[in-house]
C-alpha cells in the first residue's frame, strides 16, 4: 500500500520477540491508548480507486497545469518553425513556473543544441521532446525515495522546516498514514517554545487516537525527545514521529538546537534520526530551494514534503528540487483533508502535470 516503504510487515506471531502489548496494555503517556490497524484488514484500492485518485491529482495541479503545461501548447499551437521569438517566449513560461533559473537555462541549452545540429525543426516535436526531458528530471531521483525501517527498534523520523510551512499537521498525516499500514505510532511535542504546537499535535494524537509525549512549555527539546524514545523501546513502538521548533532557517540557533535533537537521538538510540524530513510550502517557491540548501548543510536532509501544491501556480519547483537537490520528495501535500497528503510517485505527478485541456475535461 505504501510504494515508499520498503521494510515488509512482519506479524507479532511471525517474529522471534513476544507480541506487542495491545492497546487496551498501554498505559497512557499523554494521550489516549493506541489503537492498532491490521494492513490486512484494510480494503483493497480497485483500478477504479487508483484513477479516481489520479483524478483527484490532476484536478488540484490545475494552478500549475494553467500557467505552465498549457501555455507551453499555446506557444507551440499552430506554428510551423522554431524560431528566437518563441524560445524567448518559453523561457519566460518555464521561470515564471518556478521551474528555476538554472533548470530553464539547462533545458533552453538543450533544445538550442538539438536545434542547431537541425535534429529539430518541427515546434510540435520540439514540444514533446521538451515533456519529456521535465518528466526525466522528475523521476530520474524516483529510485531512491524509498523510506528504509531498521531491523530492530522504533523507526524515527525527524520532521523539520521554518514556521508556517505546515510541519505538525504533515506530521499527523504520516502518522495517519502510518497507522493504516498496521503500524504503531508515537508522536512527540519537541517544539516546546511554542505552547501551540504542543496542543496542536496534541489534537492530530487525538484524532488519530495515537500517544503524544510532551513535557511542559521551555522545556529543553532534547530531554522531551530523548525520554520519547525510550519510552518508544520499552513499549516497542514502530514509528516515531518528532516534530521540532520552526523558525528562520537562517536563525543559528534553531540549526545548533536541531543538531543537539539529532545528537540526543543517536546517543539515546545508535542511528537515530533514521529519516530527517524537511517539510517546504510549496508556495514558497525559489525560497523553498534556499531553505532546503540551508536545513541540508545544517543536519542532513534525507527526505523532502512538499505541501500546498494545490494552492500555487508554481509547482515547476517540484522539477527544479529534483533536478537541484538530489534530495528524494517522500510526500506531496495537495489539500487539507487527511488522505491529501499522497505518497510521491514521480512518474504519477509527471503524468498530471502534462495532463491536456481535452483529457481533463
């Protein structure tokens, strides 16, 4: 059910270690009892299912799609040569779609080249030759956006990004997502210097009826995480979720801080953070790079969310992140209700993307 998961699901009578205590077992931490979901139980998705989501993608890209893949056919629609005048026409389409300076210049420089040896004369072939090298761009990381659980112990993943950016409410969806797989699930409050962060992961414990470990407002983020794991271990828990403080990511002192996080982490579990998640609006655009370099030189980047695609016209970002960062996106967030938040397929969204008027309609 997960494409990015790669570690099977092993039942407790299959493995050499007792069973994990039930929910009704669990003491509570800070929230309600967990409440398990076998991945056998859940339904089947049918064809139908899979295009009625791929529907559903396609229709929230519609900002992108309107000032990006359907301007490219309005440049190309009815021309008979390439000629300076529409190149520069489709410079300006490809930056305006926050495809980047670099990526439009690479892909200019290319059809330029395929140009001159005469390879290309016909706009319509020159069309679909320039979809096809965005959709490489896109999906030539695909191969590494796997998410890797550990043989022993809790997975955990650290979620990071500046403020704003939609971190706790990605991290109640994952978890979400998660749970429906047959996973058990512990959240923790590490952003302490903001009360409502707390109380807002709080209510995703709630909702997804999921323990939540957190310690009063100032309390030092390190100690919250480092009792959260081992309270992880002792109840065997398979995922855990930290979400941390968002500030600037220029703000040294979130970077130190996030470093001090990942330090506790290893030390409390060896190869802990196993997933440090930098979550980007995607409305952000250009920034959104910048911040990404930022995080990523600070504590190691291994997996990207992109949130909000829904709401810019400006998904070109998706194509310039993966050409840039060599950074795998893990999820892309397209609305507001729970199962928006979808698992990255590269070839899927490259799909949606050039979806034409006729086919969406």
């Amino acid at each position: 059910m997960l494409g990015w998961f790669k570690k099977k699901i092993i039942k407790p009578e299959e493995r050499n270690e007792p069973a994990a205590p039930s929910a009704e077992s669990i003491p509570p931490i800070a929230e309600p009892k967990l409440k398990l979901i076998k991945a056998s139980a859940l339904p089947v998705i049918t064809e139908t299912k899979k295009k009625s989501l791929f529907s559903r993608l396609a229709e929230k890209l519609s900002k992108t799609r309107e000032s990006f893949t359907y301007q490219i056919d309005a440049l190309f629609l009815g021309k008979k040569e390439i000629d300076a005048e529409m190149l520069d026409n489709l410079e300006e389409i490809l930056i305006t779609a926050d495809l980047g300076v670099e990526t439009t210049m690479e892909l200019l420089e290319y059809v330029r080249r395929k140009v001159g040896r005469k390879e290309l004369s016909d706009p319509n072939s020159l069309k679909e030759l320039l979809k096809e090298k965005i959709k490489s761009f896109i999906t030539e990381n695909e191969k590494d956006a796997c998410l890797v659980m550990p043989d022993n112990g809790p997975f955990v993943i650290m979620v990071i990004g500046v403020n704003g950016v939609g971190k706790t409410t990605t991290i109640g969806k994952i978890a979400h997502k998660f749970q429906q797989a047959g996973h058990s699930i512990l959240l923790v409050a590490a952003d302490t210097f903001r009360a409502a962060a707390v109380a807002q992961l709080q209510i995703w414990g709630e909702r997804n009826n999921v323990q939540v470990v957190a310690h009063k407002e100032g309390a030092d983020p390190s100690s919250v995480v480092f009792d959260a794991l081992g309270i992880a271990q002792s109840k065997k828990i398979d995922v855990v979720l930290v979400d941390t403080a968002g500030r600037l990511h220029t703000n040294s002192n979130l970077m130190e801080e996030l470093k001090k996080i990942k330090r506790v982490m290893d030390k409390k579990m060896a190869g802990a953070p196993h997933e440090v998640m930098l979550v980007i609006d995607a409305t952000t655009g250009q920034n959104g790079i910048s911040q990404a370099n930022l995080f990523n030189e600070g504590v190691g980047v291994t997996g990207l969310t992109l949130t909000k695609l829904d709401g810019t016209s400006k998904g070109g970002i998706v194509v310039n992140i993966c050409r840039r960062m060599k950074i795998p996106i893990r999820f892309i967030g397209i609305g507001e209700h729970i199962d928006d938040l979808r698992d990255f397929d590269a070839g899927e969204f490259a799909d949606a993307l050039f979806q034409s008027r006729k086919d969406h309609a």
